[in-house]
C-alpha cells in the first residue's frame, strides 16, 4: 500500500471511534428524551433542533481558527470536551434529577456535545481531505469521509438498541466514552507526526481575532455566491436537510405511530436506524471502487432528493413492517449517493486554502435547515399526527426542487 494511502487510513480509522460514540450518544438521548414522563417527542425537536443550529453556528465562527491553528491539539481538545459531556449523561440516565431541571441539563449537554462534535468534525474533514491521494477521484474521497458517519450508524443502534431493550442505558455512555479515549491513544499514536507536518508546511499565520474569524465567513459566502452550482447544491441540501435527517432524528415519535408492538418499540428502532446505515455502507463499498468524477452533479442531485422524497412518502402510507426495513436501506442507498456527488463536487471546485471556511458557512445554510425541520416535525407532529406532518413536508420538499430547478440555471452546469 502506498504512504499516501497509509497516511489517510491513520487519520480515518481512529476516527471511526469517535463517530461511533457519537452514534450512540445521540441514539440513546433521543430514546430518553422520547420515553421520558417529562420529555416526547416536540421536546426532543426542539433540543435537537437548538443543537444542531449552535453548533453549525460555531463551526462558521471558528472556521478561520481550523485553518489556522495546529489541527491535531484541536482535535484533542475537543474528543476531551467530548469525553466529558458523554460522562456527564450518567447523572440525568440515574433518575436522580426530574422535572424541567432534568430537560434542561439534557439540552445543555446536547448542545455542547453537538458543537464539541461539529467542530471536530471539521477540522477531521479538511485533515482527510488534504492527505487523500491526489490520483483519487474527488467522488471516492467524499464518499470515505462520508462513510465513517454511516459505520457508526449501522453498529450503534445494534448496540443501543440491545442495551435499551434490556435496561442498561447507562452502559452506552460508558461504551461511548471508553470509545473516545482509546481514538485519543490512536491519534497520538498514528496521526500527530503526519498532521503536525502538513501543518509545518502552511505558510505563516496571521493575527486570529475575532473580527478576522468573521471576514473569513463573508469572504467565504461572496466566494460561494458566485457559484451557480455550487449554490443549487445547497438548495438541494437545504432541502433535503429539512425532511430526512430531521426524520431520522425523532424517529422514536415517528415508531409511535407505526404498527409495531409495544415491547417490541426498542428493538425496532435499532433495526430501522441500521438498515438505514446498512444502505449506506453497501452502497459505498461499491462505489469506492467505481467513484468517478461526475461532470454533472447538480442534475444528479435533484434525480436522489426526487427519489428520497417519493421513498419517504411511501413510508407514511405503507405500514408493513418488512417495507418500512426495506424502505431505510432504500433510503440509505439514495442518501449516501446524495452526499459523495454533493461531496465531490464541492471538493473539487474549492481550494485547499479556503476550504474549512467554505465549508462551514455550507453546512451552516444547508444544516439550518434539519433544526427547522426538526422543530417543525416535533411539534407539528405533537399537534396533527407525525405521520402526516411528513407527508406535508415531503409536498413542500418536491415544490421546491422544482422550483430551484425553473430558476436557477446553475443546476446544469459542469463542473470543469
């Protein structure tokens, strides 16, 4: 195997761990939040929702610090912030505190464990992307950054969904913490020689403050918009940000609605969320082979989003067990297509330079979109039924494709 691959694989296989742990945090507190007296499932959009908005909101705010700073001491501090939030979880998990009081220590673990996550995210996602061979497709690159997200979300709710099952929820954040300390070990380990090198490659920093972190995000947008391509993909993350993430998010509300047993509620779960990853993870052994570069990636994207839109509807209205396993590796398959032509895309036409910047103010438009969704799907669903909230949803999600695709004209364009 060449250095270069090497070099990648030391920096992505650690990280599995991380993602892995977050996996299972995330599945064991929207379990919790769901099932709690104090809880359901508008609280749980909500917390989720504010979650998710902070810390896309951070990631923009510090992007120029990503950039700039030693990447492997970044990384670090945040799996400790990390580390600390997941042990944190044991005192809520042990019923010792009820109430309002309870939601809220709940939300304020969400939502630093969220924006601890996030940034670490970024600064994971930039790292790979800088040691990824050069003779890789921009298309294969995405989709292995992508795919450690979707090993984690096919092993954790195996396992979260057995430990809820038999009442060991505290189990979980012990498995997830001893997960991050030991990608900490490896990441010393394997990957700060290689980050610490690259980083002693970069040329001289300038003055961080705060209002320097906030010019990056403006340049950043003003060089985005001059993109037409680049701004219909992220109308179509926007959109499709708005319905299945968010759906997979409250899917305890949504379980609740289906024909599934009672006591059979937790094991379902675990199933559907696997399956879900399943279809990812199929889909990517395949294409890691066969990824190439595709000249066309807006036409490509609003083909998936049409498809997982119809998908999503047919799950409202199709309530037979084996369809709806069948239905989340279907929509798996189409998700992780979405994001490697996304991915690839956005890879290829954003320089190496500006690329943490770029890409933080694009997850912060395309992302604000799972916290609105989410918000909506909690308490709409909490109000009409979370079924046919989705279905409303997935109408709007096809009008607006359709409508970004009469207006604009970047969705067309090639990417050369």
């Amino acid at each position: 195997m060449k250095l270069d691959k090497i070099n990648f694989l030391k920096i992505w296989t650690p990280s599995c761990l991380v993602f892995f742990s977050y996996s299972l945090t995330i599945f064991t507190i929207g379990w919790f939040i769901t099932e709690s007296p104090y809880g359901g499932g508008d609280v749980l959009g909500i917390i989720m929702a504010t979650g998710n908005l902070i810390s896309t909101v951070i990631v923009v705010l510090f992007s120029g610090l990503i950039d700039r700073v030693n990447r492997i001491y970044f990384m670090i501090i945040t799996k400790v912030i990390l580390l600390l939030t997941i042990i944190s979880l044991i005192y809520p998990y042990s019923g010792l505190i009820t109430g309002f009081l309870l939601i809220l220590l709940v939300a304020l673990i969400v939502v630093t464990f969220e924006s601890s996550f996030s940034l670490y995210s970024a600064a994971l996602e930039t790292s790979l992307a800088d040691l990824a061979p050069k003779h890789w497709a921009s298309n294969r690159t995405a989709l292995l950054i992508q795919l450690q997200p979707q090993l984690a979300r096919v092993l954790a709710p195996i396992l979260g969904g057995a430990l809820l099952a038999t009442g060991l929820i505290y189990l979980t954040s012990i498995v997830a913490a001893i997960s991050i300390m030991l990608s900490i070990l490896f990441l010393f380990l394997w990957a700060s020689l290689i980050l610490t090198n690259k980083k002693e490659e970069k040329s001289p920093q300038k003055r961080i403050s705060f209002s320097s972190l906030l010019s990056d995000a403006r340049d950043s947008w003003s060089w985005i918009a001059k993109r037409q391509l680049l701004i219909f993909l992220l109308i179509v993350g926007i959109i499709n940000s708005l319905v299945v993430p968010s759906f997979y998010q409250l899917l305890p509300a949504f379980i609740s609605e289906m024909p599934i047993e009672n006591e059979r509620e937790e094991v379902f779960y675990g199933t559907f969320s696997s399956a879900y990853g399943v279809g990812m993870i199929f889909t990517s052994l395949i294409f890691i082979k066969v990824a190439k570069r595709t000249k066309k990636p807006g036409v490509v994207s609003a083909g998936l989003v049409f498809l997982m839109a119809v998908v999503v509807f047919l799950v409202t209205v199709l309530q037979n067990h084996y369809f709806l396993i069948a239905s989340s590796v279907v929509m798996g398959i189409l998700f992780i297509l979405l994001l490697m032509f996304i991915g690839g895309a956005w890879l290829e036409m954003t320089p190496p330079t500006i690329r943490v910047r770029v890409f933080s103010v694009r997850r912060l438009i395309t992302f604000v979109s799972i916290p609105l969704g989410t918000v909506i799907m909690g308490i709409g669903g909490a109000t009409i039924g979370y079924m046919l909230i989705l279905r409303i949803l997935v109408v709007f999600m096809l009008i607006a494709l359709l409508a970004s695709m009469l207006l604009l004209k970047g969705w067309t364009e090639k990417t050369d």
